[in-house]
C-alpha cells in the first residue's frame, strides 16, 4: 500500500465531535504542492473532516504560487471567493489581505477551540500582527537552509560543512575549481533568487540593522551593510550560481540540482519529502545557512477564513481538524520536520534529514523571515526587480540600494 492511499486510510477512522453539519460545500482554495506525501495530506483532510460532517464536501482548489496570488487578488475585490485560503503569513502576503478585508478575525474561533495553547509560539508570531483581532490558524512551520550533494563535496576536496560564511565561500571557490557550480537557483519566478539576498543581508548586517532594513526603518542607501550585502550577492551571482539561472524556475533549477549539475540549494525543511521520493536521499545533508546571527530562515503559513465563506462556523471546525492532535499525528512529516501543535513530534523512525532538521530548529537563536513576507506588496515587487537587475549585471551594488532606498522614501 503506497503512501497516499495508507495516510487516506488511516485517517478515515478518526473521528471528531462537529456541530450539526447541513448539505453543502466547504471550498478551500491552495497552493499546488509538488510532494506526493503533501498531496496526501490535504487528500486525507478532506476525507477526515468529511467523515465526521457526512452532508459536506470539501473541495481542494489548489494552484501554482503566482496563479494562487493572482486568484486571492480577484477575490479580495469581488463578491464571491473560497470559504477558507492558504497563504504565508507575513505583511507582503497573507497581511496583504488581512489588511484588504479578505480575513476574518478568528478571535470566537481561538477562543472556542483553545487554538492559542495548542499550537506553537513561533508559527503563531503573525496572526495578531497586521489588523485588530486573529487573523489565519498556522498550519505548518518551516526553516530554509542549505542543502549539499556530500558526494561532490567531496569531489571537491570539502571535508566538512562550512560553520562561517568565509568558509562558505571558500567551499564555492573549490566547487568551481573542481567544475561544479555551488548552487542552483531559479531567476524566472523572483522570490527563488530572493532568499540567497535575504541570507546575504542576514550576514553583513547582522539582527538590529537587518530588521531595521526590512522594516524601512533604516536607509538603504547610507548603511553600509546593505551595499556589502549586494555586493556579495554580485559575487555569487556572477561566478557561483549555475548559469543561466535567471531563464529558469525553481522546479527546474530543483531538477538540475538532482542531476548533480550543482552541489548546494537554498531551500526549506518540506525538501525533505521531495529529495526522498525523487532520488537517493543518503547522499544529501543539510547545515543553516552561516549567517553569524544564529538566527534561523523561515516562514509560517496559515490557513485563512475568508469573508466571503458561507458558514465561518463550519470553516472554523475544518481548521481546528486540520490542526489537531490526531490528524497532524497522521499527518506529521508531512509538511516538514515540525507540527505546529505542540503535541506532535516525530516518530523514531523519521527520515534522518528531517531529524537534522529538528536539531536545526532546536539550536536556532530565533528566526527571521523571507523579504516578501517582510515587506509590503509594493516594496517586495522592487525588491525583486533591484536583486534581478543586479543579478543580470545591469545595476551595480551602490545603485541598487539607492534604488531601494529612493523607492522606500516615494511610497511609504
């Protein structure tokens, strides 16, 4: 029995107290997820939550990243839209439409179902962040950090993981010595391209003055550190990123990594599931990307009531399923090393990567998160446009944070 059909399967017996359920349907609008094992788990919550409320149909509808922005926009501005939304949490996503009226404040909700005890501290940082009231339930928590080919490492004359980002550098020197490029990245979709700049200003910066940063509290034009933290971004860009990284995605840039044609990525603790149904997963290790801070890269994303859900009460009874012990009990791995219900945890017999991860999560001194999450929608399109510009050689570090620096001063 394959994995999908198991977890469906197990998950059909449990059984949840729900109100009085009516013949109708609950419409869920998603991202469109790439691992057979995050498939399944959405799968199995529709059979879960259609086991105990038998006169309800679920309905996933789930789309690729941009197609999924695209969809909530339309929605935000029109009469009709899901009963319930998946979205990352910070002010230039989910908090786009928080603040656009697409979310219901899930305070009743919190408090009716003890959500606040339930899940962990971290992944609720946002729900309280960007309007009056709660506003999204977390449904899962992730870190990103670099995952390595040990074998060409290896081939590389690298004996163990770079502990500083000088170290890093000098592992990248060596990799292209040796004819292999350090990582791959896909420019096509912007965000991909994105995290290795968000990391970059992470290290050259350090926590005060990249928070400052990121909340436009600090001038990018006269603090050094961001014009460094681009600087190293050229660096990278031009002699250490699989070229030509700016023609394709992520997806391709993920298949080119498999073939070997790069050693590292930037990616998060859900690659797990993916690397483990795609290839030999003992090859592959995983370290934080050196930063010096400690701090560990990383986002939450939530599951949303949208205003324009028919029945928010039965909405509400779907999230607090989906979030509680027994189903992310079946569920756990699915969507990366942690639950956010503090009660899960891994089996004994996790995959080995997903313990590292654990031990990642475990040691980190606190987090920060990607820039589309930190910034607004407006800011984070010229903050992808500046790092694409620089990428492909067509502006260099000095103008590139007066870029930003001009744009943040004209539209806040």
């Amino acid at each position: 029995m394959n994995f999908r059909r198991s977890l469906i399967s197990s998950v059909a017996g449990i059984c949840l107290m729900s109100g009085a359920a009516h013949a109708e349907n609950l419409t869920v609008w998603s991202l469109n997820y790439s691992s057979d094992a995050q498939v399944s788990a959405l799968d199995a919550s529709v059979v879960a939550f259609e086991k105990t409320h038998p006169d309800v149909n679920v309905e996933f509808v789930k789309r690729g990243t941009d197609e999924h922005k695209t969809a909530l926009r339309v929605a935000s501005g029109s009469d009709t839209g899901p009963d319930v939304y998946v979205l990352w949490a910070g002010l230039g996503l989910g908090g786009e439409y928080v603040q656009a009226g697409l979310s219901t404040d899930l305070t009743p909700y919190f408090e009716k179902y003890g959500w606040a005890d339930r899940l962990t501290v971290p992944s609720q940082a946002f729900v309280e962040a960007f309007a009056d009231g709660k506003h999204g339930m977390p449904y899962r928590f992730s870190g990103e950090a670099v995952y390595y080919n040990m074998d060409l490492f290896k081939k590389a004359g690298i004996d163990s993981e770079p502990q500083t980002y000088e170290e890093l550098k000098a592992a990248a020197v060596k990799l292209k010595e040796a004819g292999i490029a350090a990582f791959t990245f896909g420019g096509t979709v912007n965000w991909h391209v994105m995290r290795l700049m968000d990391v970059l200003l992470e290290t050259t910066c350090g926590v005060e003055k990249h928070d400052a940063l990121m909340s436009m509290e600090a001038d990018w034009a006269t603090e050094p550190c961001a014009v460094e933290a681009f600087t190293e971004m050229k660096w990278w860009a031009d002699d250490y990123i699989l070229a030509p990284f700016m023609g394709i995605d992520h997806k391709q840039a993920a298949t080119l990594w498999y073939a070997e044609r790069a050693a590292m990525m930037l990616e998060g603790d859900w690659m797990v599931n993916a690397i483990n149904e795609s290839t030999d997963i003992s090859k592959y290790g995983i370290f934080p990307f050196p930063t010096g801070t400690d701090r560990l890269y990383g986002f939450a994303e939530y599951m949303y009531i949208s205003t324009k859900a028919k029945n928010k009460e039965l909405a509400a009874e779907f999230l607090d399923m989906f979030s509680s012990t027994e189903f992310q009990t079946q569920i756990v791995g699915a969507f990366g090393a942690l639950s956010v219900n503090k009660s899960v945890k891994l089996s004994d017999d996790a995959l080995d990567l997903h313990k590292q991860w654990i031990e990642i999560f475990d040691n980190a001194g606190g987090t920060f998160v990607n820039g589309d999450q930190a910034f607004p929608l407006d800011v984070t399109t010229e903050y992808f446009r500046v790092i694409n510009e620089l990428a492909s050689n067509n502006m260099d570090p000095q103008t590139a944070a007066d870029t930003m620096a001009k744009f943040i001063a004209s539209n806040r």
